[in-house]
C-alpha cells in the first residue's frame, strides 16, 4: 500500500505541476497539453506513468489469477520484460512520438 501510495502521489503531484505551469503560460485548455503533457515531459513522469500502469489493480489481481489458472510459465514474460522494456523504448517510442502517435 506505501508503494502505490507513493506512486500516486508523485503522479498527482506531477500532474498538479504541469498544470500550474501550463496556466502561468496561458496554454490550458488544449487536449494534446492536458493527455499528453504538450509532448516534452521529462523521462520520469513517463517511467512513473508506466510503472503505475503496469502495477495496477487489474495487474495484481490478475496475476495470481493467471499463475493458478495457467500455471507457473508465467515467468516466461517476466524473463522477457528486460528484452522487450528496451528494445520498445528505444525503437517503438521514438518512432510513435515522431510520428505523434498516441
């Protein structure tokens, strides 16, 4: 509960920011600002972002609920998170936002 605490906040804190700043600029307002944070965020908001994505609460419930119903192979995808994580990262994610993709 502290780390989903934590993640939270920093995302409501980010979130909070990014508004304030978009005010002090006049840019409130617009839907690609608001969804997408104007495209310039910093690598850390979108790794937090990310990280609270894939620890949601549909994630771990359904993870014990996949393990029993299919098995323990499900530490195929767990061994093959650090391949994949990157090889997306640095392919797919600057191809999407140079095309911007959402």
């Amino acid at each position: 509960y502290v780390v989903f605490g934590v993640i939270l906040a920093l995302s409501m804190a980010i979130g909070m920011f990014s508004a304030w700043k978009a005010r002090r600029n006049k840019r409130d307002g617009q839907t690609e600002e608001f969804l997408l944070g104007g495209r310039n965020l910093h690598f850390i908001p979108v790794a937090f972002s990310i990280i609270a994505t894939s620890l949601s609460a549909v994630a771990v419930l359904g993870i014990p609920t996949e393990v029993y119903v299919n098995g323990s192979m499900y530490w195929l995808r767990n061994l093959c998170a650090p391949i994949v994580g990157p090889l997306a990262a640095h392919v797919f994610v600057p191809l999407y936002h140079k095309l911007r993709l959402t």
